[in-house]
C-alpha cells in the first residue's frame, strides 16, 4: 500500500512540474520572443534592461516581505534528511519564487524550487494520512527523487542522486526504513512521475529535460589522449565555479539588509552580458541544442567567453537574490568549454564534451555515480566508459583535497 501510494504520489508530482515547466516555458517566449517581436525590439539592449529590471524589483519586493526563497537542492534534502520532512505551509509563494527568476532570464535551473515544492506536497499528504517518522521522511525523500529525475528526464539520476551521500562526512539521523525498501519506494514515486510526464508530452508534444547528443562520434586512441587535458580543464572550471560562488556569495551579505538593491544587481548584469553573449541567459537546456548544432561554426573563442559568461551569471544571480539550480548551468558551460577544446585541437566534439562535463559536474558535487547517471540521458550509452573514468578520477582527487585539508584544519587546532 505504501508503494501504491508513492506511485499515485509520484503521478501527482509529475503533472504538477510538467504544468510548472510548460508555465516557465511558455511565459519565458511570452516575455523574450512574443512581446519584442510585436513591438520592434528584438535585440534590443533596452527592452532586455526593462525586463530584468522589473523581474529583479518583482523578486525584491518578495525578499523583502517573505526572505530567501526557494531553498536550494541541498537545504531542501538537508531539511527532509534531519527533520523527517519539509515545510509546506508557504508553497503558493515558493511557486511564484520559482516561476520569477526563471521568466525573467536568470540563468538558472528550475530543480531547486521544484524538489522544494513536492518535498513540501509530500510531507502534506503524510502529515493528513497520519505518518510519522522514518515514513514521513521517506515520503519526503521519495518526492525530492521524483522531482529530480523528472526535471532531468532521468529516472536513475533521481534515485541515485538520494542514495549518494554528498561526501565522507555527510551524517544525518539513523534511518529505520532500510535502504533496499527505501530503493523501492523511491522506484515507484519515480515511475508515477515519469509515465505522467510521458502521458502528457504524447497528449500535448511538449516534453522538457537535457537534450541528447547523437550517437554518431569518435572513440579511439585519438580521443583517449586528450583524456587527461580534458579532465584537468572541467577540474579548472569547477574550481573557478566554486570560486566565483564563493565570492558573490561573500559580496551578497554586504546586501542582506537591502534586498531589492542586491536583486537588481544580476538584473543589469543579465541585460548586459545577456545582450553580448544571448546564450549565456535562461537555464541552459534549450540553449544547449542550438549549442549541439552551431559549434562547428562557432570560434572557440566565443565558446569560452560563453561559459565563462554563463558561470559568472549563475553564481551572481544565486548568490545575489534570484535563486534556482545550478545543474543545467553547469552541464551547458561545461559543454561549450569541451566543443572549444575540441576546435582548438581537432578531436570529436562529443567526446570532449562528454570527459570534460563529467569532470566539471564530478568535481562540483562529489557524486561520481549521479553524475554518470545523469549524463548518461544525454550521451550514448558507449559513452559509459570515458563518462565514469572522469567522474571516479575527480572524486578521488576531491576526497583527497578534503582529507588533506582536513588533517591542515585538525593540525592548526591541535597546534593551537
């Protein structure tokens, strides 16, 4: 009964963020393609500062009245993990928390406020049918798996990206589901999500998620040199990703007391930039199949300043108000980094995409086998190989940058 509940659950979740995400989808052409193209402005510097400005005032004004919001994926599984559950009394507001920064081209993924609102809707339905605890909790977690696989159109990812600690030290409560029935649970919800979001993209031919690269490419002793290269160049955008995050985030709490001040601060600079590098705005996901089909002709030097455009938008606009996931981001830089790399030194395209994204995304989370799993949607599956090589190599090289500097830390307070 309880999987039968999680599948229906699941359903449920699934019509909510396909509705979601066709709303974003459709209000986003709406606001950048409908409205200028009627009016004369397309490619208008102008219009582009109007609109960001007066979706930074709107998320402002909410940050004025309701504080921070959505919680990103990390605060909502903390929640979930060490409380049993997630709030749901505020979920009206978070949707429109959601829909603001997305609509108004913050370049930004929809995963953080959309596993916040059905981790939310879960813990409701187990709070009215009486459920406490451990089972509580794992309605809670079934929802943030299903919301994540169907984001990403993965349903591994979702599971998986549960399952997967963060790193060594990531300790939460005891659990009294195990882990084998929490598998199964999770298997349900997800599979309700995924036939619902199938149902209604046959209904009305509207799907979402990452697109996929074809399976036409280049795998031999030509592409394996560059392996090394490429993965040492995703460890450097990651480390400059973090860096950069790091820095807006410190910039940020300078702001914290004027909020409509720090959210027009990445309105201007998505106008701005957005005017010189058009695909660095938005989540990404679209952006990527226009990337897949125009590299060739593109010149590297542009792909670069593209990503690097696309880093620096995501973490101000993380960091300074407007807030989302960072996922598609982080794929669609990586992406172009890999298609620069790859004109620069004549390899497949594909393969250098695949290495370096596995490497940047590895390195960032820490979750060599969610991270295999959700690029895995996006490349053929005889990718798998060069995919987990890069993904295993990072995480070991990050466990080992944190054991390190953990033994510094313990080293400085014992000296002390």
């Amino acid at each position: 009964m309880f999987c039968l509940l999680t599948f229906v659950m699941g359903a449920v979740a699934g019509l909510i963020i396909w509705g979601i995400l066709q709303f974003i989808n459709q209000g986003t052409a709406f606001v950048w393609e409908i409205i200028p193209k009627k009016a004369g402005l397309e490619h208008s510097l102008p219009y582009s500062l109007a609109v960001c400005l007066l979706g930074g005032l709107l998320i402002g004004l909410m940050r004025s009245k309701y504080g921070p919001m959505p919680d990103d994926t990390h605060q909502v599984m903390a929640q979930v993990k060490s409380t049993g559950g997630y709030s749901y009394d505020r979920l009206n507001i978070i949707t429109i928390a959601v829909l603001l920064p997305l609509i108004f081209g913050g370049s930004l993924g929809p995963e953080a406020g959309l596993t916040g609102i059905i981790a939310g809707m879960c813990t409701l339905i187990g709070d009215n049918l009486k459920y406490k605890g451990d089972k509580l909790a794992t309605l809670a977690e079934t929802g943030f798996a299903t919301s994540m696989a169907l984001v990403f159109g993965s349903p591994f990812f979702g599971v998986i990206n549960n399952l997967e600690p963060d790193d060594s030290t990531e300790h939460y409560r005891e659990k009294l589901v195990s882990k084998k029935a929490r598998i199964i649970i999770y298997c349900f919800g997800v599979a309700g999500g995924m036939l619902t979001m199938k149902a209604m993209g046959a209904l009305t031919g509207l799907t979402g998620g990452l697109p996929r690269f074809g399976a036409k490419h280049a795998m031999g002793i030509d592409q394996w040199k560059w392996f090394i290269p490429l993965v040492l160049m995703g460890m450097l955008a990651a480390l400059i990703y973090t860096g950069l995050n790091e820095s807006t985030r410190r910039l940020s709490a300078k702001l914290d007391s004027h909020p409509i001040i720090m959210c027009l601060i990445p309105a201007v600079f998505l106008a701005l930039i957005g005017y010189f590098y058009p695909m660095a705005m938005f989540s990404g996901e679209h952006q990527l199949k226009e990337l897949m089909g125009d590299w060739e002709t593109t010149e590297y030097t542009l792909l670069i300043a593209t990503a690097a455009a696309k880093l620096v938008l995501t973490t101000l606009c993380i960091n300074f108000g407007w807030r989302g996931g960072s996922i598609f981001p982080i794929i669609f830089s990586g992406s172009a980094l890999g298609y620069a790399f790859a004109l620069i030194t004549g390899m497949d395209g594909t393969f250098a995409v695949a290495i370096l994204v596995a490497a940047m995304y590895g390195f960032i989370t820490k979750k060599p086998i969610a991270t295999v799993a959700i690029l895995l949607l996006c490349f053929p599956i005889t990718y798998i190989l060069p995919i987990a090589a890069a993904a295993l190599l990072v995480a070991a090289v990050s466990r080992g940058q944190a054991f390190c500097f953990t033994r510094l830390k313990k080293g400085d307070q014992d000296e002390n």
